[in-house]
C-alpha cells in the first residue's frame, strides 16, 4: 500500500495515517496553525525540521493577545498585499529568527522599514510578539510556516526590499547538504521576489556552509557581491550580535557575513 496521497509524513507502506496530535490540535486555537500550509503542497526535501519546547507564559499570552493583529499563517493560499500590512514601508523578509531578540532590535533601530519574520518554532514567536509589544514595535510582523511557500505563492515579485538569513541550520553531515536553505533553487527564487537592487544578507558561523554560500552566490546571475574583492563581508553595524553568536564567538567560531545585491 502507498502512504496516503500528498501527506508528506505519511510513513512508507502503511495504509491510513493519523497526524500526530501536534499537527492538529493548536496549543492556541487562535494562535499560529499547527500545519498552515497542510498537504496541498508538493512533496520536497525541507531546509528546517520543526522544534518542540515548553512556551512559557508570558509567550502564550503574547501569542494570545497579538497573533490575529501582527502574526499570520503561511497557509499558500493568497498573496499578501504588504503594502497594506506595514503601513507603505520597505518590507525586509527574515528567515528563521530564533527567540527574535536580534529582530526586535534591528526593527527598533530601523523603524521605517517592516520586517516580516518567518519562522516555525512556537516559543520563539511568542517571544517576539512580546518584545514587539512590550517595545512598541509596529513595524514587525510574525509569518508562521514553510518560507519557501511564502516566497513562492505569497509575496509578489520584486515586492520585497531585502532578504535576511542568519545562522540558519548547517545542516553538517554530507547526506544531509541538499537540506541546506541556500542552493541555486532557492536564490532562482529569492530573485523573483527581491526588488532590483535589493540585498540579500546572509549569516554563519559553520564555515563549510559559508563557503558554500560564498560560491553558489557568486555564480548566481542575479546576484552581485556587494564586496569588491568578492569575499565576506564585515559584519554591518545593523545586525546585532546575539548571545547565541557570542557564545560562538567565545568558543573560537568564525563568523562570515556575506551580502549580495540583486542586478537589474
């Protein structure tokens, strides 16, 4: 017997399947979806695997209290007018932002321009719609789910004025490379949905993966290093250095920024 069609969790041969109850039964029924995107997507290797922590109180009652005004569901179905939702700013996009300490920074420093953050871990979005909030922070909102499906079906081409990676999963073992976020593909895409000129930021500390980064950008025909001599870049005054990036800055890791501008 086949798994059951276009569930991507079904395991081989079974005959049924049941989600796991976390697919299913939202922690908050008016909070971020367990599932938003569900199974009318295709079937593809992903560059994430969700994470299951405690949220605490204080995240809850953010998420409680915020979600229908600043977040919002990567559900695939419609394309997101960001004019609307930032009030007429610039909109960067954010992938993966942890616990959201450096996003609520760089959204203080920076407050005419909106960042939509997107993410899947439930603590960390509770924590940045807290901070948002207890900052005043209206430039931020919160997308929860798969980015490639809001790059693909949700934001309009040349809509966004900047694209931000940071420390996304290394994803270390050989076997498991072609789960890394930044290939060719990804930046085909990530093209269509930056403005000309717009840059795109990468961050890590896993120095294979920076190299890695380093060479499919730079054979990529939309994309320029912003760097004369072709290699990393400094880090800019305008991402934060967070304590997880201390930490491994304390244990001897070397971090490499890279940063490379959409042509025309």
């Amino acid at each position: 017997m086949n798994p059951q069609p276009g569930n991507p969790d079904a395991p081989e041969g079974a005959a049924s399947y049941v989600p796991p109850r976390w697919r299913t039964e939202p922690r908050f029924p008016d909070g971020p979806a367990p599932d938003p995107a569900g199974s009318h997507h295709e079937r593809r290797i992903r560059s994430f695997q969700p994470r299951r922590s405690r949220v605490t109180t204080g995240q809850g009652e953010a998420l409680r209290r915020k979600w229908s005004t600043w977040g919002l569901d990567i559900d695939g179905h419609h394309v997101i007018d960001l004019d609307k939702l930032f009030d007429g700013r610039p909109v960067v996009l954010e992938i993966g932002f942890g616990m959201g300490e450096a996003t609520a920074q760089m959204a203080a420093a920076d407050p005419d321009t909106g960042i939509l953050a997107a993410d899947v871990h439930t603590p960390g979005q509770g924590n940045l719609l807290a901070l948002a909030e207890r900052n005043g922070l209206d430039n931020i909102r919160v997308a929860n789910g798969d980015a490639i499906i809001l790059l693909r079906e949700m934001l309009a081409p040349d809509s966004l004025a900047g694209l931000r990676v940071y420390f996304p999963d290394p994803w270390p073992k050989a076997r498991h490379h072609k789960r890394r976020l930044i290939q060719p593909e990804f930046l085909d895409l990530a093209a269509t949905r930056l403005a000309p000129g717009a840059v795109l930021h990468c961050a890590t500390d896993w120095e294979p993966y920076a190299e890695q980064m380093l060479e499919v950008l730079g054979a990529h025909p939309r994309f320029e290093n912003t760097q004369a001599d072709g290699g990393y870049a400094p880090r800019p005054d305008f991402r934060p250095l967070t304590r997880f990036e201390g930490q491994g800055l304390d244990k001897g890791h070397v971090v490499h920024d890279l940063l490379f501008r959409r042509t025309p």
